[in-house]
C-alpha cells in the first residue's frame, strides 16, 4: 500500500510551518522589509499554489519562499514540510524522492543546500537532532546564502 503523503498535511497548517521555521519574525518584504499585512495577495502560483504577494510600499513581489532556498522550486508547501522532515531524520534522497513525488535530482540539490547552510551555521559541530539545533538549521536554510540570489 502507498500513501500518497504529500495528501496527509493540510496547505494551511504547512504554510504556518514554513513562516515559524524560515520568516521567525514574519512573512515580510524582501526589499523594503514591510510586513506580509501590508501587501495584497494578487495571485496564486500554479504548481506550488503559493500566494503572491505585492508590497503596497515598493510594489515588490514575492511569496512564501522568497530568499530561501526553495525559491526557484515547484515544489509544494507540505513537500518543503516533509522534505525538511526527511532529511532530519536522515532519510535517502532516493526514498524522499518517491515519496513526495520529487525528482531525485531537485531532492539532491536542495538537500546538499540546505545541510551547506546548516554546517555554515555551526561549522564545528555535527548535524544534531536536538530541538534547538534544528531549529536553527531550518533558520538557516531558509537564508539563500548571499551571492546565490
Ligand atoms: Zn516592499
């Protein structure tokens, strides 16, 4: 039997996952760092169903993703959540791949992203699965390293 897994979380309850871990402080804009509340949402991306936002102070766009490492991906809101999961715990890109439908190539790329920002955070010490580490390894994931924009 396969779950299809992507289907057990919910969009909303995803999206709030993301903002705790990667905006701590908030959705905001990325130019003129207005809050999320003072743009209006004008669109939905296709694949990711993303809300596109437009800033009322700059007219900026952005979303969910934007200055972090999923941003040039398809990839849904609960695929980042299970994604994230899976590579904490320490799941194959091969195993993660399959099951949230990815392609084995995006799974290895984001991963060697995302453990790049982790170990830049804490570069002597070995990935931990302690709560604060991780949570601090997601922080830092969410930050597109500066250069890579
Ligand atoms: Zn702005």
């Amino acid at each position: 039997m396969e779950f299809a897994i992507t289907e057990l979380l919910d969009y909303e309850s995803s999206v709030a996952w993301i903002i705790e871990h990667f905006h701590p402080a908030g959705l905001k804009c990325p130019l003129c760092g207005k809050p999320q509340e003072q743009a209006r949402e004008f669109r939905r991306t296709k694949r990711s169903q993303l809300r596109v936002y437009r800033c009322r102070g700059c007219h900026m766009t952005y979303n969910l993703y934007s200055g972090n490492v999923f941003q040039q991906t398809h990839l849904t809101p609960m695929q980042v959540v299970l994604l994230m999961r899976g590579i904490c715990k320490g799941e194959s890109s091969k195993v993660l791949a399959k099951e949230l439908e990815l392609n084995y190539g995006t799974v290895l790329t984001l991963r060697h992203e995302i453990q790049l920002n982790a170990e830049h955070a804490q570069p002597s010490a070995p990935l931990s699965d302690t709560h604060t580490e991780t949570d601090e390894m997601f922080q830092n994931a969410g930050e597109k390293r500066r250069g890579t924009l």
